[in-house]
DNA sequence: CGTGCTGTTTGCAGCGCTGCAAAACTGTGG
DNA sequence: CCACAGTTTTGCAGCGCTGCAAACAGCACG
C-alpha cells in the first residue's frame, strides 16, 4: 500500500544513537530534555526529513485531531462565512476541520452525534441543526463534546453560542415601525419542535409591537419551510395577495428578504417606497443587491471563535466544564431596503 | 452502555467463540467465510454494538479514507455549491472530505501538496488552486493523487476537470454582439502566470470579436485581482469614467457580474437598456438578483462528480492512471441582465 | 485410505506512535 | 563512599486493526 518506506521515529532515533521514546520527547517538545540530545535529535530529524505519522499518533492517544462541523447546507452564505471563521480559528488552534453537510436530513443529523464510529474520527462536533429534537439531543454520546450554534437553548450538557435572537428581532422590527410603517409582515415563523430560532424571532416580532401598543395581525405572519430565497419569493406573493398587503417586512434571513424583494420587483412594487425589507445575517450578497438589504448583523467571527474555543476547552478536559449559554453581539445595518437610496 | 472501554474485534471474537481475524472478514464482507459463522458473528457484532474503529484501521491499511479539498474560499458561492457536489458524491463512496481553505495564500496552498505529513491525513486532494504556480505542481509529492479543477492544463500526472473555458466565453461574448451591442467590455483579466482561467476567458472574448469581425478595444478588458463583487463594483466605476463607456460587460463571474451591476445602477444607469451585463458560474444569486444576470451555467453536479471519480480511481489504483482532460458541459442561461424584464 | 484440491479459519507480526514505570544517570549532603 | 532526591533516558506494552502465510477443514478422486 505504501510506496516508499516511511521515515519513523525508529530511524530518527538510530541515526542520531537515542531511544525512539526520546525522539518522541523531542519532536512533542516534552520537558526534560537535555539541550545536547535535543539538538542531536534535531539534527537527525532535519537530515532525514521525519514528519511525524498524524495516524498514529492519534491511534496512541485515542484522539483524532479534528472536529467535525455538521450545518444543514453549505451553500447557505451564512453558513459559508461562518465556516470559513471556524475553519480559521480551529487551525491556528491545531486541528483540522471535517465538514459534514446534512442536506437538512434529521435522520443524518441524528446519526452523526449518535454513533460511536464517528467519535474516532472527530474528537468534537460544532452543530449547527436544523432540525434536531431534543429526543435526539438527549440521546447522543455522552462523551461527545458539543457545541451548538444557532437556537437551541443549552440543556447544561453542552455549550450554546449564538445572538439574543429576541432582541435582535424587537429592533428589526421596531426599525420598521419607527419608519411610520403600519402593517409589518413576517416571514419565516415555524412554530414547530424543530423551529426554536424561528420561534423566538417570532417572539421579537410580537414584542415589538406589544411594545409600540401595536396588534399584531397573525396573517402577516408566514411560515417558511427553510429561510432561502424561494421561501421568500413565495411568501411575499402570498402577502401581496392579501386584501391588506403589508408596506414592511420582516424576513427571517437576508436571503428569505433577497427572495422577497425579488417577487416585490416582479410586482412592480418599489422598495421601499410601498414596501420596506429588513433581513437578517448581513451576508455580503445583501450589500451589494439592488437595492441593498437592511439586516441584523450578528458578529460571526466572535460565534465562530467563540464555538471553536469552547469546544477545545471541552475537549480537554477531564471533567466537562457546564453547557454555557454564550451571546455574541450584533447591530442593525440599515441600507437601501428600508432607507431608500441615499 | 460502556464507559471508557470501547469493544474491540476481540471481544466480538470471544463471544463469537472465533478469531479476531475471522471477525474482521466478516465485518468487512471479505469472501469466504460460511453462511453460519457469518451469521454467529453477526450476532455477537449486535449484540456487543460493536463498531470498527476508524483510526486504528487506518493506521494498519496506511490511509485514511479521507480526501481533502482545497479551495481558496468557502464563501464564494460558487465553490460552496461545487464543494456540495463533492461532499455528497464523496460520502456515498464511503470518504470524507477536509475541507481546506487556503485565504488564497500561496504559500499555503504549495504547502498542502508539498508536505509529507499531510499525506496521511488524506489519500488525494481535489484542488481548486487560486495562484498555484507551475513549480510548486512540480514539485509536489509525486505520490499524492490529484485532480485539480479550474483552469489549469494537466501535465500528464493529474486529472483536471473544468469546462471549455474558451468556447463558453466566445458564446457568452457573441451574446452580447448578437444583441447589437458595440462596445463590449471584459471585467476580469488576469494576465499573469496564475491567471490562466482568466486569460482562457480573455482569449474567448477576442474570438467572438474576431469571428464577427469586430476590432477589440484594448481599453475595455479590465482587470482585477480576484472574481468578487467588489472587483466587479469597482471596475466598473473605472469603464464608467472611460471617455466611451460600454454599452455591454462580459463579466468572469456573477459576483463580478453583481458588483458590475450594483455600480451601474448606484449610477443611474438601466441594466441592460443602457448596459448589458453577463456573467459566469451561475450561482444561485443572480437568479434572484434585480435584475436576474444572464450567465454562463457550468454543470457543477457534474464537475464534482467526474472530480471525485477520478480521484478515486488514482487512489485505488498501483500504477497511477495518465492524468486526463475532462470537460463538463455547460450552457448558456439568459436572464434580465441581457434580455431585459420578459 | 492416502493425495491433492478448494474453501475457510487462524496466529502472528506489525502499522508508528505514546503512556507508564522502571532504570540510569546526575548532583548533594552526611 | 554511600544514601537520597531529582532529572533524564529507556523498554515495553499496547492503541485496534489488517496483511500474510500457514493450518485446517471438507470433499472428490484414484
């Protein structure tokens, strides 16, 4: 199977006339190390070109070297941006990452914590679910360090990062409000087990109007099986096809608002002149869209940095620390979608 | 449930009352074993809950059953829809993907083919190189099993698939002449040893000219460092500002397409009644942008496929295969960008 | 009843590394 | 010169699996 020997630790520690154990102290940069062998073992790694096997030594420690990320759809640019944060900060923390993408499958997203084969492969997962239960929470390895990003409240068993969606969802929508608009659409509501983050943008929503002595009136609420641009496109023909149509909305994520925007432009309504769009994430495709799309920004390279920390602290220790509940920041951008431009 | 512990061959073998070995035939549905030791063992396997452990079977086979793919960005959507592609034809083949970024760091980028240790974190690499230069190619681990995509013409000792770089840009040109246009622009030129895809795009964009017997006006290719929205933005400010304007763009991709149109409509122009505009990738932004961006549609299901195909083959095989040239269709999408609202 | 054949099962070594505990060295003080 | 503590180095076992080749069937045939 190999072509070539491998150069070992064996080798090393022959030519350079020590046990292999002590090449291993070396290479590791164990203390109690004689500055003398160091360098003899040095200089003997360096002329034979050893590079140690990520194989074995995993096999030896019983750990991998990698955490898993597991979200529902890589082609979701939030989901790509994060990512790309977790990636960043899981490799300058030493470990690899191993993308695991769901397709929005539960049974697949169930599997992933639940199996013990994978536990070899990963030492932690960062989940970001889209439809996991807690049935299936509960029943997961517990052995498995766990971080979860987006909604799910912590069960105290592993660590939850993510922004305070309520509030977030109060000032986008009081946004709305405070542009003199009167009949405020939401899109994106899923009141069901599997739908917490959508929930509590819902309870943003409501709170928001509640605080303005404002009712809300239920048929602008739409739900949305996903939050992607056909979810947003149909929606917002539903809400036009009201009696009342809305003259603002609320959507659920920037591509739910890029979706809408487009059935509003196919309508021939203006935004948002007859009707104002705030969405959610600020992904870049929302700065550069005609018109640009005022959005919640959560601060995702802190979620990321934060996910990735907290999962390696877990990870190593003996005894794991308790499932925190971690908030990230976030700010209102306001673009042409609600502002109009400049 | 077992703490700690985990169940090993061996203890499927004792209860099975056979050796490790035979487990290990049937675990891995070797030939040869009979109906009813198979089944004994079955028994014991589920019984035990017993599953194989990754690593250490890694470690004995010396691979990994992991393959890596580099790309420069995860949040350009066009490698974020094609890594989709390769994860999800990946796994039902049985491997995992690494994803590796490489924030178009050259350097990085040479390391991750270069270095030995990598080699046994993954059994080959699918490439996506930003600025990989021909020397570092060379001398890579020659062992290391590798299919690049994008522009990047094979040398015999790695596949690359791509699709016909320059027939899908003279079509994507003659599109715009077709539509009566007269001076057409191109956005995106890279002339320099890393741009090959971009100089395949430029070279289409002359033949179209050439083939209607049009002059090409040196001024109109523009260049940028990258294909984003803000290259696409900024660019077109400068063509803007030109003493003739265009009245049409070929852009090397949609978000250079994106960034193009974002600036065209900031300045008051129409798109396409003033400006034409096409684009190149067909992500699924242009298909709800305002307005929607014509493109050329590389089939991307099938480049990730043919990609991970290969790959295979060069693994599995002792004599590494002649690296061969792939094409994968692509076709012509026409939207609002170059057709105006239908 | 041995011989050869095919098909099935097994034992052992070893993948390359690290954990552990013992061994071999220091150097100090009595 | 010995006992003792502290530092450095070593040997060995073992992580859990598979490759290899040998051992052992079972069966047909002479």
């Amino acid at each position: 199977m190999r072509r070539g020997r491998h150069i070992t630790l064996r080798d090393v520690a022959a030519l350079a006339g020590v046990s292999s154990r002590t090449v291993s102290n070396v290479v590791n940069g164990y203390a109690n190390v004689t500055e003398a062998t160091r360098a003899r073992v040095q200089r003997a790694v360096d002329e034979l070109g050893y590079q140690p096997n990520v194989l074995a030594r995993n096999l030896a420690q019983g750990r991998s070297g990698q955490i898993a990320v597991v979200v529902p759809y890589l082609d979701t640019p939030y989901f790509a941006e994060l990512l790309q944060g977790i990636i960043r900060a899981a490799r300058t923390r030493g470990y690899n990452v191993l993308i695991d993408q769901t397709d929005g499958d539960r049974a697949h997203e169930r599997e992933l914590i639940t199996k013990r084969s994978h536990r070899l492969l990963f030492d932690g997962v960062i989940f970001s679910p889209l439809g996991l239960s807690q049935a299936a929470l509960a029943d997961r390895d517990p052995t498995l360090p766990l971080v979860i990003l987006g909604e799910r409240v912590s069960d105290g068993t592993f660590d939850h990062v993510g922004i305070d969606d309520v509030t977030a969802s109060r000032q986008a929508t009081e946004h709305l409000l405070d542009l003199g608009r009167t009949r405020v659409a939401a899109i994106g509501d899923q009141p069901y087990e599997t739908g917490e983050a959508a929930q509590l943008r819902t309870q943003g929503f409501r709170e928001a109007h509640r605080s303005r002595g404002l009712a809300v009136d239920e048929r602008l609420i739409i739900r949305t099986p996903r939050f992607n641009r056909l979810d947003g496109a149909t929606a917002m023909k539903h809400l036009l096809d009201l009696p009342e149509p809305p003259d603002a909305v609320f959507c659920y994520s920037d591509l739910v608002a890029l979706g809408a925007i487009h059935t509003l432009i196919a309508r021939g309504k203006r935004v948002p002149e007859d009707v104002a769009v705030i969405g959610y994430d600020n992904i870049e495709d929302g700065a550069y869209s005609n018109p640009t799309v005022t959005t919640i920004s959560p601060d995702k390279e802190m979620i990321a940095t934060t996910a990735v920390e907290r999962l390696l602290l877990r990870i190593g220790s003996r005894t794991p620390p308790p499932g925190l509940e971690l908030r990230a920041p976030h700010q209102l951008i306001v673009r042409e979608s609600t502002a109009g431009r400049g």
